[in-house]
C-alpha cells in the first residue's frame, strides 16, 4: 500500500468552473448590493453622504489589506480550508449588519464581511493558476473575472429592488444566505488543488516574500495596470450613486437598472478575453484592452465639458471602460500571479491588495470631493485609465 505524503492535498479533484465563479462572486456582491441604500441611510442613520460611503470604503479597504494574509496562508494551509474558513466569517459579519442600529455597528459588521468576502477573490485565481498554465489561466480568470465584476455591476440592480419592496436590510439576509450556501456547496464538492511545497508562514516570511514580488519590474508592472484601470470602475461605484440620484435627480431602482448596461458590457469584454485571449495572448488583451478603456475615459470627459452629461451618458461611458477592463484585467492578473509558480497565493494576494487598496482610494477620494457637480468623478476616471494606458510603454 502506497502512503500518501504529508504535505499531499487531501482533497484533489479538480473544482469545476461555476464553484469558482460562485466563489468570487460573493466579495463583489456583498460590497456593491448595498450601494442604492446609501442615500436613503443618510436620513435612516441621521448621517452625512461622506459617512454613509464609509461603509463602502471600509469595506474595500479591510479586502484589501486582509488579501496580504490570505494568499500566504493558502501557501501554508491549502485553498479549501482558507473558502471555507472565509465563507463563515463573511457570514458572521453579514449578521452584524442585518441587525446594526447605528452606523457605526454598521461599518464593524462590513469591516468582518469584508474579511471573509475577500478569500473568493484571491482564491478563485490561484485554484484556476495551480491548475492551468499562464496563457490558459488568463482565458479561464475571464470568466471568474466576469462574476467579479458584472455581479457588482448587477447587485445594485437586485439591493434597488430588495430595499423598495423589503427594506434595506433585505439585501443583508440575501447574501447571509449565500454565504452559508456558499459555505455547504465548497464542503461538499472544493477540491485542494495546491499541490505543495507547503510553505511556512510569518509575518517575517510574509513581508520578505512582498518585498522579493515588489523588487519585480514584471509583477509591478502589471499589478499597477490592473489597479489603475480599477480605480475608473471603484470610483464610478463609490461616486456615482450621488450623482445619478442627488444630482439628476433619478430614482434608487432606476440607478441599478442603468448599471445593466455597465454589466453587458463588462460581460462582452470577458467573454471577448475567455473565447480568444490565449490566442491572441496576454500582451495583446493588456494593450487593446486599456486603449478601449482610455477611449471611455475621453468620451465621459468630452460629455462633461460639453454639458452633455446624463445618467445616459455616463453609464455609456462606463459602459465603455467596461468593455476595455473586462479584456485586459483577466491578462493583466494572470501575468502577476505567474512571475514565480512557487508564490502564487502570494502573489494573487499582493496583486489583490494593490487593486482594491487603489480602487478604494479612488472610490473615498471621490466621495468626499464630491460636492454640487459630477466634475471630480469624471476627472478621477479619466486620469486612472490614461495612466492604465501608458504604463504599456514602460520596458520591463
């Protein structure tokens, strides 16, 4: 009878497709679902615009820097038991806001939520990395991407109708149960898929490894195009509940129905990179894909100036930016987590932390900037995809 290794997965199959997307999913949909509430929380919780978008900022922020452990700790423990261990916790803090009376209770429990949440994003990558080559990994990371973003494109639409019929805290229940869903599903069926060496883990071990990925001209290179052409997409989420309600004056449930059209369109950019991207090839995606989006940045800019600016038109031009990030961010995530094969957890970590930890910057910024006019929207997206674009003529 042959033993098995100690450090031998337990579990090996291999996960199937939709697990992975049900995985990534549940990050973006917990963080966005919320979001056509947040004007009607100003008057529930007695609360400025500013703190009410706290929740949301909170929320990227705790995702970000809670990415930074759970990468390493998939290196040291395995993908399985980190979803798992993620999915309860993201429940626990769901619960806190169900029944959070004050704002305050309100941003603890999305800070918890946010922790949990965030397992589904570095893993659904680095399950699809252990198992496929780069080129291919880019083209499968399309269709986990497209859950990780069309579903926060989509959630709004789906938080606008819950909190009209039910309340705002309907939209709470619905991803509790998810997770717990979530949770039952990846018990059941997740394989390990991390074939080892396992590797210890330390805060030492964690911050020499973050410092061995940052002294990479490849990885920074890629991870900072990922994070800016993220910074367009957060920024829009973080500022343009205000202006499509406060400012044009549209309803919660006519806000998430225009985000429909963001989601097509995000959708059609990864369907574009899953169907043709390992053929074409990473550089290609990255390249093309951040052109389409710089060409949205100038459409929502020339709108603005030319006092053409409608929920229309600038979901058209998000529209827009969306097409080119769903082309080039699966590319652009495969080729950082790819610089070393023995530290992809890692790596996917790091690139995740940088990507939310930008997008949050852009998305507070934008907040608190934002005051009569949709002028700080359009300046902070326009600039974030222009630099997206030129960071194609670095050398490595």
């Amino acid at each position: 009878m042959i033993k098995k290794k100690d450090n031998e997965p337990k579990y090996s199959r291999r996960p199937k497709l939709l697990i992975l997307i049900a995985i990534a999913a549940i990050g973006p949909m917990a963080m966005n679902i919320l979001i056509p509430s947040i004007p009607k929380l100003m008057d529930i919780f007695n609360s400025s615009y500013g703190s009410v978008q706290v929740t949301l900022t909170a929320y990227l922020i705790s995702m970000a820097i809670a990415q930074l452990f759970v990468g390493p700790l998939s290196d040291r423990f395995g993908r399985r038991p980190v979803v798992l261990f993620g999915s309860g916790i993201c429940f626990c803090g769901t619960l806190i806001c169900v029944f959070a009376t004050q704002i305050d209770y309100l941003v603890f429990g999305r800070v918890i939520q946010a922790i949990g949440a965030c397992t589904g994003l570095v893993m659904s990558r680095t399950i699809i990395r252990d198992i496929h080559g780069m080129e291919r990994a880019a083209s499968m990371i399309a269709y986990v991407t497209m859950a990780m973003v069309v579903v926060p494109m989509l959630s709004p639409t789906l938080g606008g109708v819950l909190d009209n019929i039910f309340g705002w805290r309907a939209s709470f229940i619905f991803v509790a149960i998810y997770a717990i869903l979530l949770f039952i599903i990846c018990a059941r069926s997740l394989g390990e898929t991390h074939k080892g060496p396992f590797t210890s883990v330390s805060i030492l071990k964690m911050l020499q490894d973050y410092c061995y990925l940052m002294r990479l001209i490849k990885f920074n290179r890629h991870a900072l195009q990922i994070s800016f052409s993220s910074v367009a997409f957060f920024s829009f989420l973080g500022g343009s509940p205000y202006v499509v309600i406060e400012l044009m004056n549209a309803s919660e449930v006519q806000y998430g129905f225009y985000f429909v059209i963001a989601g097509g369109a995000y959708m059609l950019g990864n369907l574009f990179a899953g169907r043709y991207g390992a053929s074409l090839g990473i550089q290609f995606c990255i390249f093309y894909g951040t052109l389409i989006g710089l060409i949205g940045g100038i459409v929502l800019t020339l709108s603005f100036f030319m006092e053409l600016l409608t929920p229309a038109t600038l979901f058209i031009s998000m529209g827009i930016i969306a097409i080119g990030n769903g082309i080039c961010l699966p590319s652009g995530s495969a080729a950082a987590i790819s610089v070393n094969p023995r530290k992809i957890g890692t790596a996917a970590g790091l690139a995740g932390f940088l990507q939310l930890g930008f997008g949050s910057g852009g998305a507070y910024l934008t907040g608190i900037l934002l005051d009569d006019s949709a002028y700080p929207l359009v300046i902070i997206m326009g600039v974030s995809v222009f630099i997206a674009f030129t960071i194609n003529f670095l050398k490595e």
